[in-house]
C-alpha cells in the first residue's frame, strides 16, 4: 500500500516531461482513481513552476482543466507540458499524459501566487443550501460528535479500492437531499491534505446515482449485508471532465479534515454532472470543481485492453 506522496511522486526526465507510477492501490477496479490522476497533473504542475519556472514565482494551481479521452492504468506514465502563456500574473501550461504511447488525458493548468493576489474583494453572502450539519471535529475520532458518525464499511471497497485511503464521516440522520452528499474526511494514515491533494479530495465522496439506484441508502450509518451491495455493485463513473477551481493555499504542512458537499443537478440517459464544494474547518471555500461523468457499467473497467496493429496496447473507448 502506498502513501499519496508516494503514489503521486513525479520525476523529471527533461525540462518540460515528467515520469511518473501509477499503483494498483489507487485504482477503481483497473482504471487509477480519476481524482488521484488530477492529483498528479496538480503534482506536475507544482514540480514545473518549482524548477523550470521557478522566475514566474507562481507556486499555486489556481485553475485546472481535463479531458479524460482514454482509461489510463497502472504503471508508468509521461507528461508533456507546453508553456502556453508565461504572464506576470497568472501562467497557463498545457499538460498530456501518455502511456504506452497513446494520449490518455489532456490538461490546461493556470498558476499564480494566491499569497500576493491583490483586487477587490466582496461577500457574497454564500452559503450551502439546504445547509449542512454542524461539525466539531475535535469529537470526530472519538465517535462524539452530535451530527455526524464514521462509516466504517464502505459499500464496493473491493472494487474502489482508492477510497480507502480515507475516513468517511456522514450526517448520522441521513443525507439532506438523495442528490446531495455531504461528508467529512482525513487521510487514514494520518497524512494531511495539501492543495496537490485537492484532485483527489474532488473526487472522493459517495455516489450520488446510488441513492438513486437503491431503495436504501448503501452508505447510510445502519447495519447491513455490504456483501449483497458489493455484489450489486455493477457501475463505473469514469470522469469525461474535470474542472477545479482553487480559492485558497492551504498550510504547507497540510490539513486534517476537509468537508466536500457534492450534488448532481441531472442524471440522464447514462450522463450526469457533479458539483463539488470543499471547505476547511474555518468554512472557507477551499476549492470548487464540476465533472462531468458517465454511467457505465463494471465490465466496462475491466475489459482487456485491444492492441492495434502495431502490437502496442490502445485503450477501450469509453
């Protein structure tokens, strides 16, 4: 089992192409955890504006933007990035990840110093609505906390094997709305999160077609068979589109807990969008990403890969 330091770790092989090892363990069933890949690409971004672009002095993501045209997979990966646009506020690079020499997600990442941003600033007066329990997550590890309770079973661990790196806390009442979720989280491990690790943090969270799916809520703090549900566990949500827009630098040595609201607005014919909200224990919005997502069924993860006629591996359309 690796650690996301260890599992997102980037090394450069030139100025502008970096290497990195995707492991099993971070994987939904064959394909490597979409949020954990948009992880990485936030890793690239950081590992080039810390050396190659070190002049910009742009050490923050603030904005980011995927396409997932291929299941990726274990093992090695390259990325290629482009320098786009190299500004005295904000920069943008192109990013390509490849494996076995076909494109697999495309990226456009911005950068900029959020310590030094300067400009006007409002209050919008935002809140969640419906709004969300009250948390003391100081009481969370003692399982003392009024509202919310520990899910210490998640339904299709087997097969999402990447969501087990995390504690999954859930409103003990139930969740205000079937296609709205609502969680608290940490790392398992006691690693804390830092803005690389918002990729994963976006898309991390009970799945919302579920509530739906089921007559009972599958992650719902109540005893059950999860053997019968893990048998029913017969969907993929791979990711078409990813969009995270960061609005603040978390601490360098990185934060405990994090809350994540995520609501579909439509689920249709096999398509849906997510809306995900992250927030820190102060209630400020850390960052905020849309995905657009297919439903697709479990056999579609695990098909053998075909190989073209040259002998090299291509991937299964989606």
């Amino acid at each position: 089992m690796t650690t996301f330091a260890e599992a997102t770790l980037v090394k450069p092989v030139g100025s502008h192409s970096y290497y990195a090892d995707f492991p099993a363990d971070w994987c939904i069933g064959s394909v490597p955890h979409g949020g954990f890949v948009t992880s990485v690409f936030l890793q690239v971004a950081s590992t080039h504006f810390r050396t190659t672009l070190s002049k910009q002095n742009q050490p923050h993501t603030i904005t980011l933007h995927l396409e997932f045209v291929r299941r990726t997979q274990a093992g090695a990966a390259t990325f290629e990035i482009q320098d786009l646009k190299l500004g005295r506020q904000t920069s943008t690079i192109h990013v390509t990840l490849t494996q076995n020499n076909r494109v697999e997600v495309i990226g456009y990442i911005t950068n900029s110093n959020i310590h030094t941003e300067t400009g006007p600033t409002y209050s919008t007066g935002f809140a969640l609505l419906p709004a969300s329990y009250p948390a003391d997550v100081s009481k969370f590890n003692a399982n003392k906390d009024q509202h919310w309770e520990e899910q210490m079973k998640m339904p299709f661990a087997e097969f999402r094997k990447a969501s087990s790196k995390v504690r999954f806390f859930f409103p003990r009442e139930g969740q205000r709305m079937r296609s709205i979720a609502d969680e608290w989280m940490c790392y398992r491990n006691g690693d804390k999160f830092t803005n690389e690790s918002l990729g994963y943090v976006a898309d991390t969270w009970p799945q919302v077609v579920e509530f739906f799916k089921h007559e009972d809520d599958p992650y719902a703090l109540k005893d059950k068979e999860l053997a019968t549900w893990n048998k029913n566990s017969s969907n993929w949500y791979p990711t078409l589109v990813l969009n995270l827009d960061i609005k603040k630098a978390l601490p360098e040595e990185g934060v405990e807990w994090l809350f994540v609201r995520v609501q579909a607005k439509q689920i249709r014919n096999g398509r849906m969008d997510l809306e995900v909200i992250i927030m820190d224990q102060e209630g400020d919005i850390v960052a905020l990403s849309h995905h657009v997502t297919l439903i697709l069924g479990v056999d579609r993860n695990m098909a053998e890969r075909k190989k073209d006629s040259s002998g090299s591996q291509e991937r299964t359309k989606l």
